[in-house]
C-alpha cells in the first residue's frame, strides 16, 4: 500500500522517476563505452595498416638493392643492403639475405621488411 503525507500526496512518485534517469544514465554508459571501444579496434588496425605498408615497401626495397648489387656486372657490387638502405621512420628496418652458387650468381634473394610489430618478406628465387 503507498504511503500518503498529511496533505494525501504519493510519496513514491519520484522514485519511479528517479529510477528512471539511473536506467537511462547506465545505458547511455553502456552504449557509449562500447562505441570508445570499437573506435579504438579501428585506429589500431589502420595503424596496424600503415605498419605492413611500410614493411612491405621495405622488404621490396631490400630485394631492388640485391638485384641491383647483382645485375649491372659480372662482379658483384660490394654493397651492403641492410646497411645501405636507411629510411625517414626510424621504426623500418629491412633485413637482406641470398645465397650463391658457386659460380656467384644468386639462388635466391631473401628481405625481411620490418614497421614497428609488423614484418613482411619478399622471396626470389632464381
């Protein structure tokens, strides 16, 4: 039975309002806190996007540089790809590798390109 003042007014009456704005604050928090964290996923998979662009450009450079170290002679250049090619991030590394036959002309060009966590590769094989 609800209770009544001296007057004869309902005391409930604002306890149903106020529960009210408690349901509708928690679900505005919710909703909210759900759309930050699918706002988060998105930003770190286009950086994770930008991160395997540059490794991947990276890794290609590293195989041009080979091919360039092994195509203009017959006597290979003495240059060192891994240490020879620098870029403006200083997060990028590439990492060169081949293996020769015995004559000097390459089996295979290996390059590992990398952007902070990601690392993309390049195999050539001949």
């Amino acid at each position: 039975m609800r209770e009544k003042n001296k007057k004869g007014k309902n005391l409930q009456r604002g306890q149903i309002m106020l529960l009210t704005i408690l349901f509708i604050g928690s679900s505005i928090l919710v909703f909210s806190s759900i759309a930050g964290y699918i706002m988060i996923q998105r930003i770190r998979a286009s950086s994770d996007t930008v991160d395997s662009t540059k490794a991947i450009f990276a890794a290609d450079s590293g195989v041009e540089c080979m091919i360039y170290k092994y195509s203009s002679s017959s006597n290979p250049k003495p240059i060192d790809c891994n240490a020879f090619l620098t870029f403006d991030d200083s997060f990028v590394s590439v990492y060169t590798e081949y293996a020769s036959s015995s004559t000097g002309t390459p089996l295979y060009i290996k390059s590992v390109g990398t952007s902070n966590k990601a690392k993309r590769a390049f195999y050539m094989g001949f």
